[in-house]
C-alpha cells in the first residue's frame, strides 16, 4: 500500500512540474520572451521583438518565407489561445505573438534595410491600432484565431501600402 501511495505522490508531483514547465513555454513565447511584460505599450514591445526574426526570415527565398510565416502563425493561435486561459483575459496585453507575426507578414517581400524595417513596422503599428475592416471583425473570432487574425490582416495591409511605396517613391 505504501509503494502505491508512493507512486501516486511522483506520478502528481510529475503531472504539476509538466503543467508548470507548459505554462512557462506558453507564457515565454505569447509575451515574445517577456517583452509583453513592458508597462509601456507592449505590443509596440513586441513588435520590436520581431524585427530580429524578419532578419533572419528575410534570408529565406520569398515562398520559403510565406510558407514560414504561415505555419509560425498555426501553432500561435494555440499559444494565443492557452495564454488567454493562463492570465484570464481576452486578448491580453500581455500577449505579444501575435505583433511579432504580424509584422513578418507587414515586412514580406521587403529588403532587410533600415528604411524599409522602420516604414514596415510604423505602418504595422498603425494598421494594428487603427484596425482596418475587417480587422475589427476578425477579433471577434473565438480564442487564439481571434488575437492573430487581426494582426495578420493589419500585417497584410502595412505590406500593401509598404510595397507600394517601395515601388512608386522609391522608398
């Protein structure tokens, strides 16, 4: 009887120390390594933290990047999701990933140079805050669809006005 007491004692001890290690990952990846923990704007915070990822996305061959980008965004949805139910609110600010993916999909087909870095992320910001149609509707998606989808679709429109400007200014 006490060997089996045992087992059931390191069985719940390893069921805690596995939820405790998921949440933590969770955590670390939807606030973008913490920096959704920022007391000042943290989804601008987080869209910082995405310039290092275009840097190295940007190396990839255009389909090898979409491609990319894309099934980043899958397994964000569910960190969107599971983040929602470990700070108990829709859409934390706190919740950064979906900025960081964004703002690949802001700078696709973009040169990794300065100007085109600062233009891509100014107009992301703004297409995020401004929520462009149907941005507004796409955060009405239940859970993790619906803190992404958002920030994809302000994502695509930051890239159509980037891409434009790149090609008739020159920019």
């Amino acid at each position: 009887m006490t060997l089996l007491v045992k087992d059931v004692n390191l069985a719940r001890n390893r069921e805690c120390r596995c939820a405790f290690l998921f949440e933590n990952i969770i955590k670390l990846t939807a606030t973008g390594m913490g920096s959704g923990y920022s007391p000042f704007a943290p989804g601008t915070a987080g869209t910082l933290v995405g310039i290092p990822l275009f840097l190295l996305l940007s190396q990839l061959s255009w389909p090898w990047y979409l491609a990319t980008i894309i099934v980043i965004s899958l397994p964000a949805v569910y960190v969107c999701g599971e983040a929602e139910k470990i700070f108990g609110a829709r859409d934390s600010q706190r919740i950064v990933i979906d900025e960081i993916v964004g703002l690949q999909f802001a700078l696709f087909l973009a040169s990794p140079t300065l100007p085109h870095i600062i233009a891509g992320f100014a107009l992301f910001r703004i297409f995020d805050i401004v929520k462009v149609f149907p941005a507004r509707s796409c955060e009405k998606l239940p859970g993790g669809a619906g803190v992404m989808a958002d920030d994809i679709v302000a994502g695509i429109y930051a890239n159509i006005v980037l891409l434009s400007a790149i090609r008739f200014i020159n920019l």
